[in-house]
C-alpha cells in the first residue's frame, strides 16, 4: 500500500470518523472502501449509455418479427 496525503473538509472528516466509530473499523480504512465503492460506480455503464452505443451500430434488417419471437431466435 503507497501512503497518500489528502485535504478534507472538516464535516467530511467528522463523519467519517463517526462512520468509522460505528463500524469499528480504522477511519483509513472506511476512506478507502468508500473511494473504491466511488470509482466502481464512476465506471459502471448506465443503460442509456449502452443503449446509445448500440444505435451508433445502426444495425439495419433481421428477420421481421424479432421483437415478437426473440427467445425463438436467442434460445433455438
């Protein structure tokens, strides 16, 4: 583990360490769980993102009743 030094605003501080009282866990460990729990949400894709990427695809044609037999075509 790399040693790192931040600025945090002092109410910030305080509920963390409250955070950290109630589980009691070391404040340096709730700032981490919470920053991973931060950057795993930061990249997780929001479904109108994945819905954009697959109409920038501009797939065109399929058979013309996929919408109604669509387990028939994923599954069969």
């Amino acid at each position: 583990m790399l040693r790192t030094q931040l600025y945090l605003p002092e109410d910030l501080r305080q509920e963390i360490n409250t955070v950290a009282r109630q589980e009691k866990k070391p404040a340096a460990e709730i700032m981490r769980e919470l920053m991973l729990e931060g950057i795993k949400n930061r990249h997780r894709p929001t479904v109108g993102a994945a819905m954009s990427r697959l109409a920038s695809l501009k797939v065109k044609g399929g058979p013309p009743d996929l919408s109604v037999n669509l387990d028939k075509y994923l599954y069969e």
